[in-house]
C-alpha cells in the first residue's frame, strides 16, 4: 500500500456534529471536501454548521486556498468517495453498521486510500472485520468535539491496521495542526474518554460538597492545558446549570446547594 501521493480531497461520511465539524476544519486548511449523508436535510444543515464555524476559523487563521467553495455533498456513497485520498467515517457507533459500511468502502476504494474512523467507543479490530481486501487501510482517528477547535486526535490500530497506514495519518493530522496521540492498546473509549469520564464523576461530586466554586474548577483544568485540552473543552461545554442537575442524580438524590 505504500504512497506518497498528498492527500488533498477528504470525503466525510455522517455529517453530524462530529462530521460537520471535520469537514470545517478540512476546508479551513485548504481541503477539498466531498460530504455525504442519507439524513433528511443533511445538507443544509452542514453547510449551516461550516458558515457558523467560519469566522472562529478565520481568526485562528485560514490556509491558503481555504474556501466555503471546497465543500459538496452527495446523498450517494459511491459518489462521495471517488476520488478521495482519505475518508473520515463518523457513523452511528453500532458495530453491525460499520463493519457493512467498512465492507462496502473496502470494495468501493483503491488499496491505498486510508479509512479513518471518530469511533470513540468501538475498536477498530472489530470495525476492520468488515474489511476484506484490505483492512491495513483501517484506523481510529478519534478526534474531540468540536475538532475544528479542538487540536487533538488519538491514533489507534486494530489488530490487522499497517503501521504505514499510522504513519500516514498521523503525519496528515499533524499537517494540518492537529495534536496527535497514539494510543497502542486498544479499549472501550480510547484513553481521553476515560480520563475525561473519570474528571466528570469527580465534579459530579464535589457539586454538593461545594467545595470551590465552578470557575476555580475551570480554572484548575486550564492552568494545565499541556495534561489535556480536551478536558478543557469538556469543562467548558458543561453548564453549571446542567452540572448542580446531574448532580444531584450521582450524590444519591441529595440536595444540591
């Protein structure tokens, strides 16, 4: 499978949150990018998501070449992929559904063309099974919402995934000024989920204890932005609102002050 041929036109399949949010970043950093999603009014509601994204985009700072005009969208997957010098699947996280689509993209897609994958629950050791050529090609590229801001994408292999494919796409997402992070074990939720998971249930309990007031937590999560921007991110995507709510659910139904 080895190439050297740049990667110049991505194809995004789901065009959710995650999705959308890629396909902003490709097009910020001078990208093609061919988007294909069977959802009614999918369309529109990417091109709504990357027209809201722009303006922060262009403060941190637009590429050469980047242009709203770069994006399409097709409903139709052979469409969308042909083409494409990589493909950054964001599906539903149902392993029944991504080994079929797996199976069809392996058919669909020159040997050397890289499926990368947001899964940030399954591994790719099961999603690659649907692959029958080439599952080589196959590899998580879990990135954290929204990726278009937030510059971190682990890196995961499943059992069958080449090495050169990690190369590969790890020098493409640092090309385009992503944080990479190879994680070499594979387990539900990668490692950041986890860490995140684990942050969440300590500020679910200390809410009631009122021990700091929530912009000290924010505050603490900041100063040490090295241990984890996407921590950061996820603090700050937390209302205090929705926090003193669910709080009361993980401290045992006790009033929350």
């Amino acid at each position: 499978m080895s190439t050297t041929k740049p990667i110049r036109r991505v194809t995004i399949i789901g065009t959710g949150v995650i999705g959308a949010s890629w396909a902003a970043l490709y097009l910020a950093k001078g990208l093609e990018v061919v988007a294909t999603d069977i959802a009614p009014n999918a369309e529109a509601a990417l091109k709504r998501f990357v027209d809201a994204a722009w303006p922060a985009l262009k403060r941190l700072g637009l590429a050469p070449g980047a242009s709203q005009s770069k994006l399409s969208f097709t409903p139709k997957i052979e469409a969308a992929v042909s083409g494409a010098d990589l493909v950054q699947e964001n599906g539903p996280e149902r392993l029944d559904f991504k080994q079929k689509l797996y199976g069809q993209l392996d058919d669909l897609l020159p040997a050397e063309v890289i499926i990368a994958s947001s899964s940030s629950g399954l591994t790719m050791s099961e999603i690659q099974l649907g692959c029958r050529s080439h599952p080589e090609r196959c590899v998580i590229g879990h990135p954290f919402n929204p990726p278009h801001l937030v510059p971190l994408v682990e890196i995961v292999g499943g059992a069958k995934t080449s090495e050169e494919t990690i190369q590969r796409v790890a020098e493409f997402y640092q090309a385009i000024g992503r944080r990479t992070v190879r994680v070499r074990k594979e387990m539900p939720g990668h490692v950041a989920n986890r860490l995140q998971a684990a942050l969440a249930r300590e500020v679910y309990y200390l809410v009631p204890k009122a021990s700091s007031a929530p912009p000290m937590w924010i505050r603490h999560c900041a100063g040490d932005r090295a241990c984890g921007g996407a921590s950061w991110a996820t603090c700050c995507s937390i209302t205090w609102a929705a926090v003193k709510a669910a709080s009361s659910i993980f401290s045992n139904n006790s009033p929350v002050p």
